[in-house]
C-alpha cells in the first residue's frame, strides 16, 4: 500500500491549520472590532463555508492559474500554483479558514465585556487585552475550532482536485485517492483509505468535544 496520499493530506493539512489559526483569529479579533459592514465583512469570510468545495476550486483556479495576475507574476520566477503539492495547502486551507474564524469569533463576542472595559481603564492596550485576557479565555474554543479546521482541511476534495489535480506522490491526498480507486474499481483500497480518514475524524471529534465540555466548565463556573 503506497502511504503518499496519507502523508500529502496530513502535510497539507497541518501546515493549512497553522495558517487558518492564525489569520482566523485575527480575522475573527478585527471583526469583533468593527462597527460598518461587519455583516459583510463576516458574509464574505464564511463564503467558502457555504460555497460548494468546486466553486471555491474554480474560483482558485481562476485566482491563481497561469492566466491570471497572480499566475503571471509567479511565471516570471518560474514558479506554478496549479497541480502543486502548495496548490493542495492553499485549497485546504482556504475551506478550513471559515470553521477557524467563525469559532473564535463566537467565543470572543462571549467573553465578559466588563472584563475588557475594567482592562482599558487599568490603562492596558489593546494588543495587551487581546493577548492576556481575550486569548487565554477563549483558549479551549480556539482549540476546537482548531482540531475542526484541521479535519475539515484532511478531508477536503472539490477544491483540491480542482486547483491541484490527482498527480499520484504529489498532489494525491486521501480524499482523492478515494475517488481514484473507486474509479478503478478497486473498493478495496478505497475502504482502507476511507477507514484511515474515518479515525482520524473521529479522534479528532473527540478532542473537539472534550474541549468544549472544559470551556463549558468554565462558563459555569
């Protein structure tokens, strides 16, 4: 059994999960901040939650094939987005980020705001609250939203295989290899592949809820 697919979807998947951590709480933090069009700013960071995975593929596509701004920009160092191991990053990452934000922003709005108000009279900056109240208070959330981000990025198929292809040892993860092998009418492989992804899903379930029973917990007390 060739591990390539595993080892692409869990490289893809990790180093997508850092990116979305980072800009889906920032993201989340600016839009807590906001006063105009937060409603859409928010409808436009969630867009490719809601998006069918190949629209978000074929808007990537179209972002950043060869044709495009971006693409050509790239060309002239001699460097291609499409059907690379960064084009799976990117897609992944990209329908990973809204479950990011949308967590930490839910548990940013549910923090005490007479927290925050006593914080800004002792005199202390936002970037200090950010860091020493909002983020610590909301860290089991965060890392729901976390682990969530990370299994949505593991699983992620539509806009991969449309912006990085099936190339078997670079670009195939497992969600693809699935599809390959039953399109090969090899049911066997696709059940070993499928019951990997199951396990992984679920453990990372079970974290997820674990964590949001002790955030819960604080809540209570």
């Amino acid at each position: 059994m060739n591990y390539s697919p595993l080892l692409i979807s869990l490289r893809a998947a990790i180093i997508a999960t850092i990116i979305t951590f980072i800009l889906g709480i920032y993201a989340a933090y600016l839009t807590t901040k906001l006063n105009k069009f937060k409603g859409l700013v928010d409808g436009v960071l969630t867009l490719p939650l809601v998006l069918p995975p190949t629209v978000v593929g074929f808007f990537l596509l179209i972002l950043l094939g060869k044709n495009s701004l971006v693409g050509r920009f790239l060309s002239l160092y001699d460097v291609s987005i499409v059907f690379s191991e960064a084009a799976t990053i990117i897609a992944s990452a990209v329908v990973s980020f809204p479950l990011m934000y949308r967590t930490a922003r839910g548990a940013f709005e549910q923090l005490d705001r007479d927290m925050i108000y006593v914080a800004k009279t002792l005199g202390l900056s936002n970037h200090k609250i950010f860091l020493k109240l909002m983020l610590p208070n909301s860290f089991s959330s965060i890392m729901a939203g976390t682990i969530l981000a990370f299994a949505r990025a593991l699983g992620e198929f539509g806009a991969t295989i449309m912006l990085a292809g099936n190339i078997p040892g670079k670009t195939q993860t497992m969600a693809v290899a699935v599809y390959s092998a039953v399109q090969a009418g090899n049911r066997t492989l696709a059940y070993k592949w499928v019951t990997v992804m199951v396990i992984i899903s679920f453990v990372s379930m079970i974290i997820m809820n674990k964590l949001e029973r002790v955030q819960v917990g604080k809540v209570g007390n």
